[in-house]
C-alpha cells in the first residue's frame, strides 16, 4: 500500500460524493419547483 494513494483517493471520493451530493438536490429542487407550480 501506498502511503498517499488512500488520501488522494479520498479526498477525490468526498469531492465526488458531495459534487453528486450537490448536483442532486438541485436538480430536485429545480423538478419540486417546477411541478408546484
């Protein structure tokens, strides 16, 4: 095992996971709004 590869890879994870995070409340939040009104 590397000793910065599980780091890197982490941090790349997270970003991941919050950019999808991110991405997919807007994108409920856009479809919430536009089926209310």
């Amino acid at each position: 095992m590397k000793k910065y590869d599980w780091r890197s890879a982490d941090m790349m994870k997270f970003f991941f996971y919050v950019i999808m995070y991110f991405i997919a409340i807007r994108q409920f939040i856009t479809c919430y709004l536009h089926t209310s009104s």
